[in-house]
C-alpha cells in the first residue's frame, strides 16, 4: 500500500475469542485516524451490537447478491456464517491515504493478501489455549455448541499462524494495541 498513496493496510486474524475485536478498537481508540473497516455477515446480532457499527447484519441472499456484483475484496463462510469486507469503503480510503485495519478471519485474511501482497498481515495468538479458552467462553455470547464450533476452527487457525507477515501475543489489550500502532507506522522490528 505504501508505495502508491502512503496508506497501509493492515489485516488482522486470529482464533476466535483471541481478542480481536477488543484490541483493534483499542487501536482505533488510540489513534482515530485509522479507520476499521466495517463487515456483512449473516450471522444473528449479538446484544450490545451496533447495526451498521460493528457489523452490517444482511441475510444470506442478499451477501450473495452483493458478493456476485463484486460488491467484496474478499468474503468466507466461518462456523456456518457469510463475512465479507465491502470494497469500496476500504479501497476509497486507501486511496485518499487512510491506514485501513481489517479484522477477519483465516480464509479472508489469505485473500486479501493475495490480491494485495503489500498488506501487513497480523495473527494475534492468545497466551495460552486454557486463556484462549477462558476468553472464549467468559465473553459470554455464544452457547456451548457454538463455543465448541468456534474452538474447533481455532485448531486450524493457530496453525496457520506462520503463514502472517506478524505474530503477535495479545496477553494485555494496550501494549497490544501499540505493538498493531508500531506495524502500521512502520517503526516495529521486522518478524
Ligand atoms: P475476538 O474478536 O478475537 O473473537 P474478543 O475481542 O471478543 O475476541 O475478546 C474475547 C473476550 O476476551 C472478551 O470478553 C474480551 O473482553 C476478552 N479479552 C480480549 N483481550 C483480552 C486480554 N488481552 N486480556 C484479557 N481478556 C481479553
Ligand atoms: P464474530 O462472529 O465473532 O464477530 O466473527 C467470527 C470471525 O469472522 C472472526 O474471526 C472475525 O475476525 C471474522 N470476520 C469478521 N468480519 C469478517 C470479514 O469481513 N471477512 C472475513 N473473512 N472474516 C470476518
């Protein structure tokens, strides 16, 4: 990204309940020029969600459609659920020299790298899977089949993290924050 408009993009992954969400708001927190791009999905919208904030929430004929047009720079199914990144948004952005983050999953993150091999890649591991574990069920959103599910992806997931430009261990949500800030300024060690 940097070599045409000075905008890096940066793509976010990891397990679910790694702690994903909360570290790139804190990102956005801590530096409100960066903007976090904002996903569909078909999935249910959870309490203390925010329509059109935290996710655009479509049912699935209508991602189809829009994924068909090219409405996407990259989409997935994840745990039985669409996601995808609208396009334009972030493209626009990009281009007027808005630092993008895009926080998804595994599939979506190779994409996105595919199509843009200049995008800094991030997989935020947990400390521990008993950590992971304990995040995953203490957010308290999702019911044991669905915990079970998202675990099970979470095996695959964690090990493809070589496959990330980064690695970084998100044991407390600002200096992870700073560690993302530092990759996106440019000013972190390589690795
Ligand atoms: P993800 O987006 O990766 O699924 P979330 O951001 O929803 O994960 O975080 C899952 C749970 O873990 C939430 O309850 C969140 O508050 C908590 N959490 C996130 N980061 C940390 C951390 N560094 N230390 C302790 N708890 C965390
Ligand atoms: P959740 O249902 O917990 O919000 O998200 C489930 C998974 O989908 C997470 O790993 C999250 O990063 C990922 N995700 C969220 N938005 C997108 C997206 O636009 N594209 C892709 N590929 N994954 C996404």
């Amino acid at each position: 990204m940097s070599r045409t408009s000075g905008a890096e993009l940066l793509v976010v992954a990891g397990p679910s309940g790694v702690g994903k969400s909360t570290v790139v708001r804190e990102v956005v927190e801590l530096r409100p020029d960066v903007w976090l791009s904002v996903s569909a999905t078909t999935r249910e919208q959870r309490p203390g969600e925010t329509a059109g904030i935290d996710y655009v929430f479509m049912s699935r004929p209508e991602f189809e459609t829009l994924a068909t047009s090219g409405g996407f720079l990259e989409s997935a199914e994840y745990a039985g659920n669409l996601y995808g990144t609208p396009r334009e948004p972030v493209l626009s952005r990009l281009a007027n020299g808005q630092d993008v983050i895009l926080e998804i999953e595994l599939q979506g993150a190779r994409q996105v790298k595919a199509a843009f091999p200049e995008a800094i890649t991030v997989f935020l591991e947990p400390p521990s899977l008993t950590e992971l574990h304990r995040r995953l069920a203490g957010r308290g959103t999702e019911d044991e089949s669905v915990i079970r599910r998202r675990e099970e992806v979470a095996k695959t997931e964690l090990a493809a993290a070589s496959e990330f430009d980064y690695r970084v261990k998100n044991t407390d949500v600002v200096p992870t924050a700073h560690q993302l800030i530092r990759l996106i300024d440019g000013s972190a060690a390589s690795g």
